[in-house]
C-alpha cells in the first residue's frame, strides 16, 4: 500500500491567481496520478507524472494551465494557473500500487471566487 | 475503449436495508475490477477487488462478482449502516494502462436511521 499526504486540503483564491498542490508519498513510485473531481461527478484524469521526464495530459488539460513538477520518485505538485472559478473543484493525487490499485490522497478542495 | 458504466444516483436507503448497485463495464483486453469509496471529505479508497472471472471480491460486508459473461461487478451488501454513506466508485485496470484505472461516474449512497 502507500500513504499519500497531500496539501493544502483547501483553499479559497482570487481570480487570475495560481496555486500549487503538493503530493508526497511514503515510497518511491513510477507514475503519479492527477485528478479533478467536481462537484457530484466522477473523476477525470488530468495527467500523468512520470519523474525525469515532461508529464503527459490528457484530452482538454494543456500544461500552461496545468504544469506539473516531478522531481523525485516520491514528490510531486500540480499548478492550476490564472484561475477562474471554474476551475473550483476537487484536485486528487494517486499513484499506482501492486495489483493495479490506485492510491488517493485525501484531495485538495479548491475555490475560485 | 475502455468504459465503465455505474447504476445513476443518488440512492437512499434506511438502516439494515439490502444494497445493490450496478456495474458493467467494456474492456479491451482482460480487466481487473475494483470498487472504490470515497467517505465525505476523503479521497477514494480500496474497497474491494477482483481479478479474473467468478472472483468474488469482499470487505466490510461488501460482495462483488466479476461477471465475464454479462460483463458486470454488481456491488452488494445484505444490511447497510449510517456509517456506509458515501461515494462508490467501480473502476477497471488493464495491465497495459501503467497503473491506471478507468473509474464510473460513482453512486452517491445515503442511509438513513
């Protein structure tokens, strides 16, 4: 199993503001996972982190919005940039386990005024 | 593709009550298949498991089946408790996915005293 801790649990922000999530994890894994989840709907993949290389995003994420740092086998964070509030949601970090189990963090609950 | 298709929500259920709720899913290839919940205010968690065909996965009362012929992992549980309000996510991986899984849209369940 891993134990993922993952901050800031929340946030309120202003318009046009950026904010850095962070996601560490209690071993060393390959491939970090980002999620948004919004309101009362299910998950949609944001990208995929791989460390030593650029982070690979899904259909409708673009990096200037979303860029993600991962320097280490065990650290990661995600940027929502210039935000608006659509962009209020709930940000998920994962990573992949034996078994193909995913992992979760506990989230980051984000609110763009 | 991959897809996984979950019973519509919310479900409201009073105390000791039957549960079930329904999975199917499409796969390009030989799933796992996984049940997840999400407690409120938490990320999502392992709730059970299954890996090849007629598995029966199960924990904390909860029973799934995987299902090749009607390609289903229906969620069951005999008496549901307050305490199993939460979110459920079904979910499938492919080996071939580096990890990650293909989640439902989840089921939003509320039991009442």
């Amino acid at each position: 199993s891993a134990v993922i801790s993952q901050k800031p649990s929340r946030d309120i922000c202003q318009r046009g503001t950026s904010l850095t999530i962070q996601c560490q994890v209690d071993s060393q894994v390959t491939m970090m996972f980002w999620y948004r989840q919004q309101p009362g709907q299910s998950l949609t993949l944001i990208a995929t982190a791989n460390q030593g290389s650029e982070a690979t995003y899904e259909s409708g994420f673009v990096i200037d919005k979303f860029p993600i740092s991962r320097p280490n086998l065990t650290f990661s964070t995600l940027t929502v940039s210039n935000m608006s509030p659509e962009d209020s949601s709930i940000y998920l970090c994962s990573v992949g386990g034996a078994k193909n189990i995913q992992y979760f963090g506990a989230g980051t609950r984000l609110s763009v005024l | 593709g991959n897809s996984v298709t979950q019973m519509e929500g919310p479900v409201t259920l009073s105390e000791e009550a039957f549960l079930t709720i329904n999975c199917t899913y499409t796969a390009t290839g030989y799933p796992s298949l996984f049940w997840y919940v999400q407690y409120p205010g938490e990320g999502l968690q392992l709730l059970l498991k299954a890996t090849k065909a007629d598995d029966k996965g199960s924990n904390k009362g909860f029973e799934a089946t995987y299902r090749k012929e009607t390609t289903s992992f229906h969620l069951e549980k005999g008496s549901v408790q307050v305490s199993d309000s939460a979110v459920y996510f079904c979910a499938l991986s492919l080996n071939t996915n580096a990890g990650k899984s293909t989640f439902g849209d989840g089921t939003t369940l509320t039991v009442k005293p």
